[in-house]
DNA sequence: CGGTTAGTTCTGCAAATACAGAACTAAAAA
DNA sequence: TTTTTAGTTCTGTATTTGCAGAACTAACCG
C-alpha cells in the first residue's frame, strides 16, 4: 500500500497522541499504521520500511504492543512473514480497564484518609466526597456498557 | 509537620503513581507530600527539607503545577512566605476533564475511518461501532455526575 | 551442505530528562 | 544603605531513553 501525505500526517498525529499517554514515540507510529493502513495487517519489512526505521526498532516495538496485549500477528501458508495488526475487537474491555485506571487514585486517597489526622477538616471533606464519587464511578461502568448495548439495538 | 515512615512510603507511591502518567518524578512527590501533609499548606523550604531535594527542583515542579491548574499558593501577613496547596475543590472538572481526555481519541477514529478504503469492512465496521461508543460515552458524562450528586442526597 | 530469509538480541551512541548548585533578582528588614 | 530572605533562572551533568547497526539465530531453500 502506498501513503499518501494525508495517511503519514495522520499516522504523525496518532503517534504524538500516545507519546503523551507514554508509550515511546515510535510505537504511537506504528498503532498508526496499523489504523491507517487498508488491509488491517501489515508485514514487518512494510513497517520498517513504511515508518523509515531499523528492524531492531521495530522489533522491539511490536514485542512491547504483543506483550500490552494491543496487536497480534498471523501467518499464511507459504509465506514466513509476520503480518501485523491490531486488536481492534477488544476495544470494550481496552476501554474499560482504562476507565479503572484512571478510577485507580481511589486508592491511594483512601490511604491519604488514614493516615491524615483531622487538623483540616475541609480538607479531609473535600477527599472523602471524590472518593466516594470514584466509588459510584467504578460502580457505573458495567451499566454504561449495558445502556449503550441497548441504546445501539 | 514530622513524616514517618508510612508518611514517606506513601508518597513515595504516590509519586511512582504519577510518574507513570508522564508526570516528572518530582512533581508527582510534590503532590503526595500535599496530600499527605496535615495541613495542606506546605511552605518552599518545607518541600525542599521534607524531599531532601534542590531549591530549583522544586521551583521548576511548583510552576509546572501551578501552570496546570493542579496547585496553588497563598501568603500570609507579614510572612513572605509561599504556602501551596492542591486544588481538591476542583476534583469534578479535573476528573471531567480525564475523562474527555480519553475519549479524545474518537477524534482520531473518525479521522482513520474517513481515509480508510473499503477493503477490510470488518476492521471498519468494529472501529465504527467504537467511535459510537465513545460519541455515546461523551454524551453520559455530565449524566454521570448528576446522578452521583442525587444519590448522594 | 552452504546460502537466503525473517526476525531477535546485543552494543553503542546521540538526544532528552531531571536534577544539583551557583548566580541572580526582588522585596523586606535592619 | 547594606543585609537578609524567598524564590527564580542559568549552567552543567549523571541518568535514561530511543533508536541504529551489527552480530546473531532459526527455519527454510537449493
């Protein structure tokens, strides 16, 4: 598949996108790619020579998006390339594990809780209120999930 | 204020909790030492001495903070003094604000879908299904907290 | 068997990060 | 006015990151 200036600025976009959520900058590129690119599965020579980068680069990357559970490769008869792509179908639980992420400073609020004394009340309010707020969060998501099923039929 | 042991592992956590969303190693103990700190007031030479780090860390981590809306700081008469402080009060819109955050990438989705072929419409068809999920999700935010504020009363 | 293909692992380095320490600034105190 | 206080900005540096290139591995090919 040939890109176009419009399919690499796109794929550019995508990757400073996960940059800023962590991930190294040429792994954001290469989940571009993969979103760009028609057929949904891509070799690994296509990515190397695709996003101009070394192999080992590229190897490494795509061991980090297996092992993050974000990509998959298969086979074809005859043939001893690689072909990537992504793991589009997992998006609801993709999605939902990032919700509990973001929910995860729970935790650590509640630990603050303890350990603080009650020399400041409002303070200590304040915390109480939004943990119990990322309590009821947690809470909402399966039915989230569900209102959307329904709401989609 | 004196930190035990159990002060000082907390923020420590805290801290690596932070850093694991991008944030400088710094900044993210910053925020732990005014959660964990029972006044919630914490004087500059207070952070520098109860960090064990340099005057220009600190100076850099608190403007990083304060430019993001995460700290600020207030003055006390006759005390040249600054004593910062988190911004609990406002838990909601940073919370919002994550959220909106994560759904950014639907923007991202719309844009793949409009460049992309027909080729692999099932590849299509599960990012579209995706991108309504997240127009969906955008739309129950503010639901959400209103629900919380009912069942709270 | 040696040669090719497809990808991995190792080694090294250029650039970015995160901080220390010193020099500096601005306002208050003496 | 000089000195002190409180914090900022500048300069240098150890550490980490992100990648290239070479060496390596494992399977298939002729």
């Amino acid at each position: 598949m040939v890109l176009t200036e419009k399919h690499k600025e796109l794929i550019e976009r995508i990757g400073v996108f996960h940059e800023h959520k962590g991930m190294q900058p040429l792994v954001g590129r290469i989940i571009g790619l993969l979103l760009v690119h028609e057929e949904g599965e891509v070799s690994f020579d296509e990515i190397v020579e695709q996003l101009g980068v070394s192999k080992s680069a590229v190897s490494n990357a795509l061991t980090f998006l297996q092992a993050k559970g974000r990509c998959v490769y298969s086979t074809r008869p005859g043939d001893r390339k690689r072909y990537f792509a992504l793991k589009v179908s997992d998006w609801r639980e993709d999605f939902e594990k990032e919700l509990q992420n973001i929910a995860e400073i729970q935790k650590f609020i509640d630990e603050v809780l303890e350990v603080r004394t009650e020399k400041n009340p409002e303070f200590n309010c304040k915390m109480r209120d939004f943990s119990n707020f990322l309590c009821f969060f947690k809470q909402e998501i399966p039915s989230l999930f569900e209102r959307f099923k329904k709401q989609q039929a």
